[in-house]
C-alpha cells in the first residue's frame, strides 16, 4: 500500500527559507486569535457528557448565558465551568440531574442543591409534552437552585433516603390512555429501569385515581412506596434528584439512548411481570391449539363501529373466536391486559384504546381501520411505527368514503370531503373536531372480508393455511 502523501515535503538537502517559515508560523498565530475571538465552541462540546450524553441546552429552561462562559485568564490557564444540571433530551424532554445534599421540598416545588452543584437556578415541567403549550399549563414547574452562600442555614431534613430520586408529573393528557404510555410510563421506565428498583419515584399534579390504575407498573420500577410531592410538607433528602423524565419516540424506546441497551422489549416484559400475562407470543398458552382469537376495540362516544355485530360475524365465518371489548378509564388495566394477552388479532378504529397493542403477544396481528381524511400520517405516528419493535405485525385499514358518516353529513363538494387539506390547514383543533370527535364507521363487510384473510396469511402457526376463504 502506498504511504499517504504529507502536504509538506521537504526534499533531501533543502530547507525553506526562514522568510517562508516566519509567514506560515505568523498566518497559524493570526487565524488562532481570530478563531478565538469571533468563532465560540459550541456549549455542548466544553462540557463533559452527562450520563453518556452530551447536554443539549434548551433556552426556555436555562435563559441567557449572563457571560458566564470559560475564559481564559492572565496566565492562559482555563477556568472549567461547572457542568450544567439541566439539558433537553429531545424535542419534547427536559431532565434536570443533581448530585450531593439535595433537598426537595414538595409542596413549594423547590429543590435545593450545594454550591458544588451549580451557581444559579434551573426551572423545569417534568412532563413529557413541552412542545405542546396548552399541555404545559397544567404541569406545575419546579425550581432548583443553589443554597445561598451566607444567610440562614439550610432547612433541617425531615426524611433522609439512600437512593436517587426521580421526580416526574402526571400532567394534564394522562385521562387518555395512549398519553398515559406515551408521556409517562414508557418515559418512566427509560428513566427508572437501570436503577434496578432502587430509586425513589416523587410524584407531582398527582390524580389518584391515576396512580391507582397503574400501581402494578410503579412497583415494577421502585422498591419503595411513591412519595407524593403534593402533600409534602417535609424536607426530603436525597443524594441526588432526577428531575422529569426522558421521552425517545411514541410508544417507544431507543435501545441505543439507554444506559444497559434495553427496549420496548424489557418495557413489555415489565408489564407481563406487573400482570402476570401468560403469553409471550402467539403460539403458547392455553389458546395454542384453539382457533385463532380476534378482538375487536369498541367504542361508544367517536369512531363507533356501527356495524359491529355484523363485522363479528365475518371473523367467525373465517374461522376466528371473536370478541368485543371497549377499554375506558374505568376498565381495570389488569383485566384488560389479560383479555388483549389473549388475542391473535385486534381491530380497532385510530384512538387511546389501540394503546392496548401493549399487551400483545409477539407475533400478534393489529389492524388499525384509519378514519377519513387524511390521517395516515396520524395512524403511522401513533401505532404503526412502534408496531414492529413490539414484536407485532401491523396492517391498516384505510376507510372510504362510502364508510365514513361524514359523508352523511356534508355534501360531496364541501371541503371537509373534497379538500381536507384546508380543514388540516386550520391545526389540530380542526382535525380533531371534524375527523376523530365527528366521525363513525360502517365497514365494508366484502373490504373486512379481504382485510381478514391476509391477517390469517401473517399469523404464525399456520392458521392461513387451516383457514382458507
């Protein structure tokens, strides 16, 4: 192999003129003071990673840098900064993270932190929705900030605790199933699981109701009883406080962003563990040998199937155990889970009870019948793109006309039906009011016929080749 080429080659018994050296050395010193000067390095890369990551600062959180950045001083030594305790993890996260004597003090939304720590104060939403305003104003902001130099001493502690704490909101989308994974307890379990149960989940805007429902998840990633930050007058401390949690993609996990490589994979095995599901994957359990089982996800407020006996009775023609169950706030997440952990097949219309695709075994089939028009986009995001990780095969149902009541109640000319582009132009207020709030379903039976037989060629196990139409 030939040897790489230098840019500068000095032959045998010739040497560059002094004058040539002094120009070249003169040109390196200028372009360095220039560089200096007018080119700053940016944030992120002065500051050491943080949790294997390099800290990507969002401005709505820290605000100017009130020039406190290194310099150099008389001597050309530099002063290292302190390295920054709060960062945006991606568009829609921020994660505070502080080290030492940490006091929280709940009920004022403040955590107080040694000097060592950081010279200024830090305020966060510890929800996963900060692009989303309207989201936002129900989340309470937290405060950290250094204790004062001089002054009085430092609150007393009221409670001590080993381990970290992780303080996280319910916030203000969790009545919503899908919002309730999404922005919470995937982003939880990203945030919690390599601690292996040892840390301290503080809860704030708490909903009782909520932590009632998905109790069984919370004790799969603590050790120890919730502390609500709400209703805490007291001085906790702790050695070192998490604050909001960190949110890769919907309804899923980044293997490569987390600490120990895990995934949506160890997130489901979690919640086979919280409610003792029995099937891993299609294929095993007591249903092995039985027909192939559907469930189909009703609704009774949008999105209705208005034809759902007779869909029911299509799948049974074909050779499928059919059931019908509509999840709502009231369910019990449990009970639900283990009818879903049942199924081979779900159908449902795009909305929060899709959600339930969490319990599925691998290998199961999810039918998603998109509303008109044009949500693709919306189907994709929420439950087709997190499908295959989960182990799941996907298919999606796309209605027409013909099968939308909206085409009972605006004219074939109006735009809702002609250009829905100028609805989605008008934001998401819109979209959802005309095309998810106002919208049923009539299936074509002859269209779901079709849709069935190439769920029963995707089915391991050989059901399409038992079941043919």
């Amino acid at each position: 192999m030939k040897p790489l080429k230098s840019f500068v080659r000095l032959e045998p018994g010739r040497r560059p003129s002094a004058l040539i050296v002094a120009a070249i050395l003169l040109s390196l010193c200028l372009l360095s003071l220039l560089n200096s000067r007018f080119v700053s390095t940016p944030l992120y890369a002065r500051w050491p990673a943080l949790g294997g990551k390099d800290p990507i600062l969002t401005w709505e959180l820290l605000g100017d840098d009130n020039g406190d950045s290194t310099y150099g001083d008389e001597d050309g030594a530099m002063a290292r900064r302190r390295e920054p305790i709060c960062w945006g993890t991606s568009r829609r996260s921020n994660v505070c993270d502080a080290r030492g004597h940490v006091r929280i003090l709940g009920s004022s939304r403040t955590i107080l932190l040694p000097r060592s720590a950081t010279d200024r104060e830090w305020a966060i939403k510890p929800y996963c929705r900060k692009h989303d305003p309207p989201a936002m104003k129900n989340v309470t902001e937290w405060t950290l900030k250094p204790l004062p130099g001089e002054g009085p001493s430092p609150p007393r502690c009221t409670a001590r605790f080993a381990v970290p704490a992780l303080v996280f909101s319910v916030g203000d989308y969790t009545d919503n199933l899908f919002h309730s994974f999404t922005d919470v307890l995937i982003p939880l379990f990203i945030s919690a699981y390599g601690f292996r149960g040892e840390i301290q989940l503080v809860v704030a805007d708490r909903k009782d109701w909520w932590l009632e429902k998905f109790v069984l998840i919370l004790k799969q990633l603590s050790n120890y009883d919730l502390v609500d930050a709400d209703g805490n007058e007291g001085v906790l401390c702790f050695p070192r406080a998490i604050v909001g949690l960190d949110f890769h993609k919907e309804l899923g996990v980044n293997a490569s962003k987390t600490s120990a490589g895990f995934s949506i994979v160890e997130f489901r095995d979690l919640l086979r563990r919280a409610y003792r599901l029995e099937r891993r994957a299609v294929g095993e359990g007591a249903a092995a040998a039985a027909k192939p089982t559907l469930l189909i996800i009703s609704r009774k407020g949008t999105r209705v199937f208005l034809n759902e006996e007779a869909m029911a009775e299509t799948a049974a023609r074909l050779g499928f155990q059919v059931r019908l169950a509509e999840a709502t706030r009231s369910s019990d997440v449990g009970e639900f889970a283990r009818l879903v952990n049942a199924a081979d097949v779900m159908v449902g219309v795009h909305g929060a009870g899709l959600t339930n695709m969490v319990f599925l075994p691998a290998g199961a089939v999810l039918v998603q019948v998109v509303p008109l028009n044009g949500l693709a986009w919306l189907a994709r995001d929420t439950f087709e793109k997190p499908a295959p990780a989960m182990g799941i095969k996907y298919l999606a149902y796309h209605i027409d006309e013909a099968e939308s009541t909206l085409a009972e109640q605006y004219a074939k000319d109006d735009p809702v039906l002609k250009d829905p582009l100028s609805v989605h132009r008008k934001g998401w207020p819109a979209i959802s009011k005309t095309y998810l709030e106002n919208q049923d379903v009539r299936m074509n039976l002859t269209k779901f016929n079709n849709t069935l037989a190439e769920v029963l060629r995707l089915l391991p196990g050989g059901h399409g080749r038992k079941n043919t139409v």
